[in-house]
C-alpha cells in the first residue's frame, strides 16, 4: 500500500483523537456529540479485529510464538470490515430504519368495548437531531398506516429548546387517530441541560414548548388523567410529568395524576422513565394495568437477533427496551423514535410500537 494512504488514515485518526481529548477536557459537549460516529466507525471494528489477534497470540506464547497464522488474520480483517460496514449503514441509514413493533396484552378486567383496541406508542423524537425530512415523513407515514385507535407519545420532543420542533410542527401535526393522541414531558423537556440567561427564559421556553404539543394536536398530561370512552365503556389515561432515579429530576406526582381515577378503573400510564416502574409504580396501592415509557433510546447501539438482546444500557436499566412483567403489571418501554448524542442507530432501530389490548 501506498505510503500516503497509511499517512491520511493515521492522520485521521490522530485528528478524531486529538478532537476527543480536546472535547473531554473543554466540556464541549456537542463536539463529543458529533466525535460519537467516527470513533465508532474509526476504532469498534479495530477493537475486535484487535481481541482476535491478541487470542492468537496468547496460544502463541505456548506454542514457541510461531509465525502469525494467515488465516487468523484474514478472520481478524473480515470481522472488522463487517463490523465497519454494519456500523457505516446504522450511522447513514440506521437513523430513520424505522422497526413496527407489535405487542399483544390480555387482561381479565378489560372493558369488553376495548377488547382489540390498538395503541400506537411514540418516544424520544428529539426533534433537534433531525436534518433529513424525507426521512422523518417515511416515519410519520408508517405510524399513520398502523391505523390505531389511539396515539400516545412519552416525552422528550426536543433535545432542549422549543424551537427545535418549529421545522417539524407541520410533519408531526399529520398524525392521526380516532380516540385522540396524548402526551407527557421527558427529562429533556425542561431546558435543564442547557445554560439560561435566567430563569424567565427557562420557563418561557416550556411554555412554548406546551403549546406546540396542542399545536400538533396532542393534549399534553401533567400529573393528570383522562377519561377514554368507547360504547359506555371506559379506560383511564394518566400522565405524569419526568420521574427517574439518581441525579435525573423527579417533577412527576403519580399520586396527584390518579387522584381522580376510580380504584377498579383499568389504568393504562405514561410515564418517561422505566425507573419509575419498579421505583414507585409496582407498589403503589392502586396498580396500573400497564405503563408506557421510553428515555433508554437502548442506548441506540446493540443487537437483537434470534430473541436475544443486547446493549450496554442493560448495565445501567433493568428495564431498558421491550415489554416486562410483574404482578400482572406490564411495562413497555419504547426504544425511541429519533436520536441523541450518536448521530445514527446500530442494531437498536427507531421504533414504533402498536399494543392491542384483548380480553382475557
């Protein structure tokens, strides 16, 4: 290989490297944002083509350090250059592979009118992340072609401020579904990871952010229920505001939400983070039927194949994407719509979720 092409490929990594140091060191957080694919692209495949090389080399040390086996290296290259491939496609096209994923729940206490009702559930838009339309109305489309009754969004619209969704309000107004769309904040909702002028700010900025959730149409749950009636049946919509463990803020009141809610009432809840589950929920007196949550994004970068599923979120949530279960209480948690930090998705694709509710 030409020398110059060694020289350009370990310039640019010295560039990414130097860039990492430069962000870590600084705080800049949106240049760490934006190092996030090329480090993935430029060092994960290296990574692993790396542990398979120093395997072999352990047995070498046993075996008098022969001459490197040709085939193990060609192994090393292959394994590389298909974790580069499939980490290439997640950060161009990974973004907007949009995944339908279908749950159905029995419960022996559904109203009989809501037997076969379908939920379709939105997380995590994160609308300042957003640059392809196209992309995003391929989305948008694909919700509206589930044809469900009802569309519940769990919270964070935008990465921090309002005015990241103002592009997207008309793209996002197009949702439809009979029995309404509903919604609740996220932790990045609140403006709390940016710095204000002054609290004013702040608070204007959740304001206007309020207001673009009924400009899309959705009615926007803090600390609140709703009554969602079908031929004189009815089921109970909570909302609560963002609760989640350690350092995160722990703005929602489940007691305040479901004050009004009559105990046997069937309770469905959206609430942002899946700490809140296991935290308060499970034990509160009156059980919820099922809650709606989302935050992990499953860190977008995993894999799930053959049933089995992996991120390194798993190490920080136990409930971290999918559906769980306890005391005939359900959890699903959203994997998200859109992205955050990482500019892509590997393995972990944007989701949509549609529940259909049946009666045992």
């Amino acid at each position: 290989m030409h020398p110059l092409i060694y020289l350009i490929y370990w310039l640019i990594e010295a560039v990414v490297m130097g860039a990492l140091v430069y962000s870590v060191t600084k705080g800049n957080t949106n240049l760490l944002s934006r190092l996030m694919a090329p480090m993935l692209v430029l060092f994960v495949p290296k990574l692993f083509g790396s542990i398979i090389l120093l395997l072999e080399d352990i047995t070498r040390l046993f075996r008098g350090f022969p001459v490197r086996s040709y085939a193990v290296s060609e192994i090393a290259v292959l394994v590389s250059a298909l974790l580069f491939l499939i980490l290439l496609y997640g950060i161009t096209r990974g973004r907007h592979h949009y995944k339908v994923h279908k749950v159905i729940l029995y419960f022996s206490d559904l109203p009989k009118a809501f037997d076969g009702f379908r939920i379709t559930q939105l997380s995590d838009i994160h609308a300042g992340s957003f640059i392809d339309k196209k992309g995003v109305q391929k989305g948008i489309d694909l919700v509206n072609a589930q044809k469900s009754d009802l569309i519940l969004f769990t919270g964070d619209l935008v990465n921090n401020q309002a005015t990241e969704m103002d592009p997207w309000i008309p793209v996002f107004s197009q949702l439809k579904a009979p029995y309404g769309k509903y919604s609740i904040l996220g932790n990045h909702d609140y403006g709390d990871y940016m710095r204000w002028e002054n609290e004013e700010l702040k608070l204007a900025n959740l304001n206007r952010l309020k207001e673009i959730h009924c400009e899309i149409g959705f009615q926007l749950l803090l600390n609140e229920s709703r009554r969602i009636t079908k031929q004189g049946d009815s089921i109970e919509l909570i909302g609560v505001e963002n609760w989640g463990k350690g350092g995160f803020h722990k703005y929602g009141d489940l007691d305040k939400a479901i004050a009004s809610v009559p105990n046997n009432a069937f309770k469905i809840l959206m609430s942002h983070d899946p700490s809140h589950w296991e935290a308060i929920i499970l034990d509160h007196p009156q059980p919820i039927h099922l809650t709606l949550s989302g935050h992990t994004h499953g860190m977008q970068f995993g894999f799930e194949v053959f049933g089995i599923k992996w991120s390194p979120i798993k190490y920080m949530y136990k409930q971290w994407a999918g559906l769980y279960v306890r005391n005939n209480q359900y959890l699903y948690v959203n994997r998200g719509f859109g992205f955050l930090g990482l500019k892509g998705r590997v393995g972990i694709w944007p989701e949509i979720t549609v529940i259909t509710l049946k009666c045992k």
